[in-house]
C-alpha cells in the first residue's frame, strides 16, 4: 500500500497494463545528427515529454536580482559548445544493448560490480566531525544573533575542512519526509518490468536505473535508482507529470508527494545560500539570487542487501558536479567521506538533513568551499533508501564567483563555465572525483571541435 503524505492511501495496480514511457524518438535526422548531438537533445534535466513549453521564471526578488543576474549569466543561451572529449576515464559499455540486473535475486556479485581494492577499502572506525547546524535561525527570523553567528561558524569551517555538514530546524515535515522515502520503497519493490517502464533513455538525467549498466561496463554500484527534474514555474507540475506521464495515472499520487517534497528541498537550499553568502562575506542575495530559477534533479536510491559487500561498493567514490545536495537518509547509514585518507562514515541523526558541497558552488566560492569525494557502502543484512536533491543553476547561468569581497580576493581558480556545459562533460567524458573541475578547464581550453561524435555518456556512480 502507498502511504500518501496527503492522508490516502493506494494500492498500486501493477498486474494491469500500463502506459509505457514515450521513447525518444524526435532527434534531429540532418547533417548534425551524430550520436552525440542527439542524446545531447535530451541531457538537461528533462520532463520534456510530460510538460509544455513555458518561460523561464522571473526572480521575484527587487530591481537589484534583474541586474545581478544580468552579470552573473548571458543574455541569452549559447549554443551548445562541441568540445573535444580526451580519453574517457571510465570503462563503458559495449554497443549491445545493457545487461539488466534484478539485484534483489543476484546469489553472489557478477564481475562487472567488484570494485578495486582501493576504492572498497574498509571504513574507518571513526566517524567524520559533521556540525549539525540550526537553519532555523534563518528561516524563522527571530532575531537571534547569537545562534545566527554560531550557524556561520560552523558552516565556514565545515566548507573550509571537507564540504559537508547537517541541518536541523529545516521545516521540512516528518510526515513529508517519511512519506518520500516511504514513496522510494514502494517504487523500489514493484517487479522489475514495471520499473523498466522508467527507464532511463541513453543521454538523459531522468528514468530508471538498475547498477547504471546503461553507462558503465564495470564498478558498478550496488544501488538502484529513480531520478528526475524539478523546477518552478511550469504551466503544471512538473514532477506529478512526470510520475502520471510516464508510469501512469495510478502513480500521481506519488508524484505529488515527490512534487511537495522538491519545492520544500528548493526552500530549504535558498536558505542555506543565505548561511553560505555569510560565511564568506558575499553580498547579501548573491547566491540565493543565482538559484532562484534553479532547475535541479530529484534522484531516489536504493541499497538492496548484498552478499558480498566487502568487494563491491553501493556508490563510487566521486564529488558531486552539482553546487549543493540534500541528501535524507534512512537509520541504516551507509554515506562515508574521505578525509586524510580514511573513509569516515557520517552517522544518520534522525530528523536532521545531510548537506554537501559540491563542484559547481566550489567554483562559485572560487574554492573557498570545499567538493570532497565520498561514498556509499552496502551490508549483508538491511536494506538502505536515501533521497538526493542536487541543486543545480539554470542552464544557461553563468558560473563566476562575485567580484566583490573576500571571495574575489584570491586569484581566480576557475573560468566562466555555464552549467549545461559542465554537466554535458561529466555525462559524457568523465567520471567526476576529485579532479573534475581541474580536467574540465583542461577540457574547454581545448576550444570547439568536430570530433564530438566520439562521445559516449557517462555519469557518476
């Protein structure tokens, strides 16, 4: 039974037929319609199937947002840059078409998910120093200067040291939240031909995904996966026709949990760009202005029981190419960081919220706040669900650190990139971990090419 936020409940009815999800069938059949070019029409965050052109939304902030973003973006999009792809960190699959694993049923690991030694190396007994911040303070205006200044504080020296710290006092109901991952479960466990109907096409961030063996050919993780995208100001709801449009109408209620669910991770992410504009003495709105029109991506995951979890890994060591994500776990724990060299697990404390930096706001603090890579493992006995929300700046945003205030004092790290740009690299041409945005300077450096076609998706694990 699916336990609604909303106060319903509803058998999902997966014995009868359902509508399938539309196929990617309208790519471009001219002289560009190289293999890239065409999984390159459906890589953005996209529901395009599902919701009808709009505009994008105007900040409602004051006259000063108009002009910020004026400066921080381009007028208007630039076309899509056709970059030289160097040679692809990552083993990727064949041309035939990507093995299927049903991972629940899977006796002993198959090859492709043994991971090396060094990457599955064993956690460290102690647990990473993460601060558990009131963001109350924030969002609840109570003039409380005290706890304001603790809150900057501990979100600075987090960011300074590893990236990652936990947030109480966020607004996010418990009933919401358990009502997400309890939407998370029941999706997990319908039978596997039922969730292929949300499967994810070649070159795209939304769908269904078993191990990601549509992208890799090996170290393959352990989890499976439901992701799509979210944004404001669509004529309709986005993630509800998401949900209906490619699963069907018996799945709406579902989509509405995950729609309510993703406006209050936008809230909540607008609040701590408040937090981190005040550790490090940006302009007040700067950052909260940059995501205002954000369009972010939603992902779900799954960590079923494993019977050989020392050689495998429930997700790669990586850094998110995103600038922040929300991640709400579960009791079984699981997320580890790397910090001088051990895997430091980061304890779940109930009701609170993970939070990590990641590569795009790094960039944006011009590397004043840290990207660390990190991991997830899996065990023998329980299952593990986890929720991600990894905001993201409009495509077409420009990513540059303020010009102004400690953060401009340093020289700069990074160039101007725009987002498409940079996740268009980390689908296509690399593996995100510590060095992604080093090899992604290296890789626009390069300049435009026509090589292009030689590129093959890919993704973090």
């Amino acid at each position: 039974m699916f336990r609604s936020y909303y106060g319903f409940s509803l058998a999902f009815v997966v014995a009868r037929e359902l509508p399938p999800s539309s196929p990617a069938t309208n790519t471009p059949t001219g002289p560009d319609s190289s293999p890239a070019h065409s999984q390159l029409a459906h890589l953005m965050v996209s529901q395009a199937q599902q919701e009808p052109a709009a505009a994008l939304p105007h900040s409602s902030s004051s006259s000063r947002t108009a002009k910020r973003a004026a400066k921080s973006m381009d007028a208007s999009p630039a076309p899509p840059l056709l970059l030289r792809a160097p040679t692809p960190s990552i083993d990727l699959p064949s041309a035939k078409p990507a093995a299927v694993f049903d991972l629940r049923r899977e006796p002993k690991i198959p090859a492709p998910f043994v991971w090396p030694r060094d990457d599955a190396r064993p956690t460290s007994a102690a647990e990473l120093d993460v601060p558990l911040v009131d963001v109350g303070v924030l969002r609840n205006r109570n003039g409380d200067a005290a706890g304001l200044r603790r809150a900057v504080a501990q979100v600075a020296a987090a960011c300074a040291s590893h990236g990652f710290f936990q947030v109480c006092g966020h607004g996010v109901g418990a009933g919401l939240a358990r009502a997400a991952l309890d939407g998370a479960n029941d999706f997990f466990r319908l039978p596997l031909a039922e969730k292929q109907r949300a499967r994810r096409v070649p070159g795209t961030v939304s769908g269904y995904t078993s191990a990601h063996a549509d992208r890799f050919a090996s170290k393959l993780p352990w989890k499976e996966t439901l992701s799509f995208g979210f944004h404001d100001g669509a004529a309709s709801p986005v993630v509800v026709d998401y949900f209906a449009g490619t699963l069907g109408p018996d799945f709406e209620p579902m989509g509405r949990v995950y729609q309510r669910y993703c406006e209050e991770m936008k809230a909540l992410s607008l609040t701590i760009m408040e937090l981190l504009e005040l550790s490090l003495g940006v302009e007040r709105g700067y950052y909260r202005d940059f995501f205002e029109d954000s369009r972010s991506i939603m992902r779900c995951n799954y960590y079923p029981p494993c019977p050989e979890p020392e050689r495998t890994l429930g997700t790669g060591p990586h850094c998110d190419p995103t600038a922040l994500t929300i991640l709400l776990q579960d009791d079984v724990g699981g997320l580890e960081v790397l910090v001088d060299g051990d895997w430091r697990p980061v304890r779940p404390v109930p009701g609170a919220m993970v939070i990590n930096i990641g590569d795009t706001f790094m960039a944006l603090s011009n590397g004043r706040c840290k990207s660390c890579l990190h991991r997830a493992v899996v065990n023998r006995r329980q299952e593990r669900r986890s929720l991600a929300f990894f905001l993201c700046p409009r495509e077409d945003r420009v990513v540059r650190p303020p010009a102004t205030g400690a953060v401009a004092a340093a020289p700069r790290r990074y160039p101007d990139f725009t987002w498409a740009d940079l996740m268009r690299f980390t689908q296509y041409h690399y593996r995100a971990d510590t060095r992604t945005l080093d090899a992604f300077t290296s890789w626009l450096s390069h300049g435009p090419a026509h090589d292009a076609a030689a590129a093959t998706p890919c993704s973090t694990t």
